[in-house]
C-alpha cells in the first residue's frame, strides 16, 4: 500500500466548517487504520477506530457518525453484510467509503446497489482518500440556503431541510446520490436528464462512461419506491436518459 502520509492536502474540512466532523474508519489492519486516522485527524476530523464488522455495529448503534470509511475483508462481519444491516435495520443514509482490492466494475456496481457512496481501490494514496472524505462531507451537508425547502410531485416528497425522501408519507432509506438523482429530477421536471447528466450532476465528477453506474440507482430507486406506492416516478427516455413521469401509471 503506497502511504502518502505527508500529503499536500489542505485543511479543507476547517476551511469549509467540517473540522468537528466524526468519522468511523472500519478497518481490521491497525498499520492501515492508523495511517488513515492520523491523515485525517491531521484535517481536523475526529475518529473512532473499530477493527471488525461487530465492533462497527456496535459503535454506530451507539454513536451518530458523518462518514464511514469501510474495508470490505473484516472478521466476523463483513464489509458488505455491515453496509447491508447500515441501511436495512439502522435505516441510516450517512455517506460510505469502501476500500478493497477488487477493482472490477460488477463488484464496483454491486457495492453502489448495497449503498456505498464512493469506492477507493487499495493501495491508494492518502491524499485521494481525505479528498474524497471531503467531497462526501460537502454532498452531505451543502450550503443550501436559498434554495426550496422541499419538492412534491404526486405522493413523493424531498425535504432539503432534513434531506429525508417520503412516498405517501412512508420514509426512503435513500444513498447520498440516490437521494441527489432525486432532487434533480423533482427539480427540473420537465428536462431529462443523460446518464451523463446525472452523474456529472450527482456525482460532482468527470462522467467516466460508465452507464451501469446510474441505471443501477435509478432501478435502486424505483424499487424503495415502488415498496410503497406502485406508481411509476421515474420515465426512461429511451436513446437519452430520464426524466419524471409524467403520469401515474
């Protein structure tokens, strides 16, 4: 693993008035685990170690927490079977970095479809993960002042305030892009939107040309709303992307 420890990064988090932010790192290697924890701290971050997927559970079920960094090979509980019990049982939305090894696109994808937020392959640099820490940071609590505090359409509802996703009234356990895909849509109704579009958009980040990447979200959407309403929200464009329904069917 290639340690940057004496990164150029700087102190974005208090510039940006994130200093206090919690963190979890989830990793069984101490060497690694330290190395991250002292990056971050040195960003002003605050962190809590847990070296497997049972201490993890036991931290968040206990502590309120602003990010996640989470390796995947854990004794005990996994990495997938905690991200899993995260947004199932603890119905939490709070933003995930996973480390791993694997770097395939279908493992990428299939990590995105249990809720991970972001996705760094080991050995990385040190510097990329705080950046990538940061940008979550920022997606989860963006300066949204002046705009609205929620958007409706039909029985779906988006509140900027609390960022919570309602379908009659029954609460979505949404992922920060999920949730941002959402927005977008409730937004500018009447536009659709390219693949391109909402990943540019979503995403913050150059569109990599991977299309799997939001057909997924948009299908992980469409089903935790359709456990609740069997109204259609979400019209595919066919040759061009999506956009919000336009009907009820």
């Amino acid at each position: 693993m290639r340690h940057n420890v004496n990164s150029d990064s700087r102190n974005e988090s208090e510039e940006s008035g994130w200093k206090n932010s919690r963190i979890l790192i989830v990793e069984d290697d101490a060497h690694i685990s330290d190395i991250i924890a002292a990056g971050l701290q040195r960003e002003g971050y605050r962190c809590t170690q847990a070296y497997s997927g049972s201490e993890a559970m036991l931290q968040l079920e206990q502590s309120t927490y602003e990010l996640l960094v989470l390796d995947l090979m854990l004794p005990g509980l996994s990495g997938e079977a905690l991200m899993g019990r995260l947004r199932g049982e603890l119905s939490s939305s709070v933003p995930v970095i996973v480390l791993s090894a694997r770097d395939q696109l279908d493992h990428k994808l299939e990590l995105f479809g249990l809720g991970a937020d972001d996705y760094v392959t080991k050995p990385f640099e040190l510097a990329e993960l705080l950046a990538r820490v940061h940008a979550q940071l920022k997606r989860a609590r963006p300066d949204r002042e002046a705009e609205t505090e929620s958007y409706r359409h039909r029985e779906l509802v988006l509140d900027n305030r609390t960022y919570q996703a309602t379908v009659k009234g029954e609460p979505l356990t949404l992922t920060r892009q999920e949730y941002r895909i959402l927005e977008l849509l409730l937004k500018h109704p009447s536009r659709v939107f390219t693949k391109q579009d909402l990943y540019t958009l979503a995403w913050d980040e150059p569109y990599m040309g991977e299309d799997k990447t939001i057909t997924v979200h948009i299908s992980n959407i469409r089903n935790k709303i359709k456990a609740h309403c069997e109204q259609n929200y979400i019209d595919t464009v066919w040759g061009i992307g999506f956009r919000l329904s336009r009907t009820d069917s």
